[in-house]
C-alpha cells in the first residue's frame, strides 16, 4: 500500500511536470526512482501512462483518465490520515477554470474574486477563451459556457439561462425608425459579431426558430464588449445576451427593438469532468459558482 500510494503520488507530480528530471527534483528523489515508479504502475495497470522519448514526456489518453482517479484517490487518503480540524485545508490546491472572455470578466470575475477572499488556501486559475475548451486536454477543471453544450463526457448543471436583446442606442432611433419585422433588418445597419474560426457572421435568432444571416454589416467585430460598445455609439441594431445591455437598457442607454420576437433564452452551463468522485476543491468552487449564478 505504502509502495503504491507512493507510486500514485509521483505519477502525479509527473503528470503536472511532463519532465520527470524535473518530478524528481521537486520530490527530492532520483530520476531513476521515478521511471520505476511509472514503468511498475504500467506494468500493474497494462496501460502505458506516458509516451516517452529522450526528448520528450506526453502524458496518454489512458493516464489523463487515470490522472482524474488518482488525484480523487490522494484527496482521500489525505483527508482520511489527517485530524478533522483541518479539514479546511485540505480544500488547498489549485482549480482551473474557463469562461468566454466577456461573460467570464463581467460576471465571473467579480464571483471568483469573492471566493477567493473566503477560501485564500485554493488557488484559481482562470482561463479566458471564446473557443470551447476540451477540458481534460486542457487540464481544466471546470467550464462555463453559454449555449447549448453537447459533450456527454461532462457533468453539466445550469444555474440559470440567458435572455438575448435586439437593440439600438436612443441616437440611432433618432435617425432611423425602428423595424417593425425582423426582415426589415437586413435593410438597416447592424453591428455584428464575427466568428473566428470561419470568417462569417454569426447568425441572429428570433422566435418561432426564425434566423437572421447577416449579409452586410456597418461595424463588426470579433468580441462582445466591442459589439455592445458599437451599439452604445449609434453604429447599429444589434442582437446581444442580457448580460451586456439590461443595465444599458435600465438606464435608457439603449431601446429595445421587436420584444415580441426575442428568441428563446439560452442555457448557461456550469460543467466539469470529474465523472467519478469530485476533488473537494473542486467540488467547493463548483457549487460556489453555480449559488452566485442562479442568483444573478
């Protein structure tokens, strides 16, 4: 037992390293020490952990699943062997997160920045990307992501949903008359967001599973704080999640344009890939950020 849980400690130190020179050093054992212990947890599980050259340590699809076990399996060795008053800092290590740029700095940051003062033994590492992340890959522990999610290997929960506005700055209204179809639309200027990976425009929903494809646009951009911005400046109508403009449009910064044809809200899904047993890290930043979110 005491061989293994060894062996398990120093796959996982080698796991975050990719360098087993380097485990080695940070253990303050022999590189030689830790290729016996991968090659004997190999030889035990018939599974390669790591492809290895003299060049180069990359960890396998198989040792990346079994990385999630043992660090659950390490969790609780650690709590079970330790005195009950410090179960608080058993919650210490780090926990990777991401989150869409925009959402993630105007509505998660300020969560996390709160959970961070209550809990300062967890480390958050926060990764911001409009690109959805494959999170095992990645090494991320949790996700949020706003629309419809399809990877069935992931937990999912979602804390609430997302309406989405058509609207215009005051200025612009001044000028022009608001539409009175969606069709209209495609005769008036937009401001629209363009999607990275194939150069177009990201598609506008309406009710009833009715799509607007932009064809033309006065102002585009790549980033929803920009999108929301052009419209802020009378540049045109622009469709954009509650997040960015419900306090624009309480403040008669912006009008809302065709209410009647908004579309269904989307799901925010808050998610990680801990199919087994959660890290208690883990687990508390999870379910911390899922209460703020179904408040807000």
């Amino acid at each position: 037992m005491q061989n293994r849980q060894e062996a398990l400690r120093i796959f996982c130190a080698a796991a975050e390293e990719m360098n087993f020179k380097h485990t080695a050093t940070r253990l303050g054992i022999s590189p030689q020490k830790v290729t016996r212990a991968i090659k004997e947890l190999e030889s035990v599980l018939g599974e390669q952990l790591f492809h290895r050259n003299t060049r180069s340590v990359r960890i396998t699809d198989f040792g990346l699943g079994f990385l999630e076990q043992a660090k659950t399996a390490m969790d609780q060795l650690n709590r079970l062997f330790q005195p009950q008053g410090k179960a608080a800092e058993d919650l210490g290590g780090v926990v990777r997160l991401t989150a869409p740029h925009t959402y993630g700095s105007e509505v998660v940051m300020p969560i996390l920045a709160e959970f961070a003062r209550q809990y300062p033994a967890i480390t958050i590492e926060f990764h911001l990307s409009n690109i959805h992340s494959d999170l095992v890959e990645e090494r991320i522990d949790i996700g949020i992501r706003i629309g419809f999610l399809h990877d069935q290997t992931c937990i999912v929960r979602q804390p609430r949903t997302m309406p989405f506005h058509l609207v215009a700055s005051p200025t612009l209204l001044d000028r022009l008359p608001p539409p009175e179809q969606v069709d209209q639309l495609a005769h008036l200027p937009i401001v629209a967001l363009v999607n990275r990976k194939t150069g177009r425009y990201w598609p506008w929903e309406f009710s009833q599973k009715r799509y607007l494809y932009p064809k033309s646009a006065a102002f585009v951009t790549d980033t929803p704080d920009i999108e929301r911005k052009a419209v802020l400046a009378g540049l045109g109508f622009g469709q954009l999640a509650g997040y960015l403009v419900e306090k624009h449009l309480a403040a008669g910064e912006l009008v809302a344009v065709l209410p009647g044809d908004a579309p269904p809200p989307w799901p925010v899904n808050l998610y990680h890939t801990h199919q087994h047993a959660c890290p208690a890290r883990v687990r508390v930043v999870f379910d911390y950020l899922f209460n703020q979110l179904s408040q807000g």
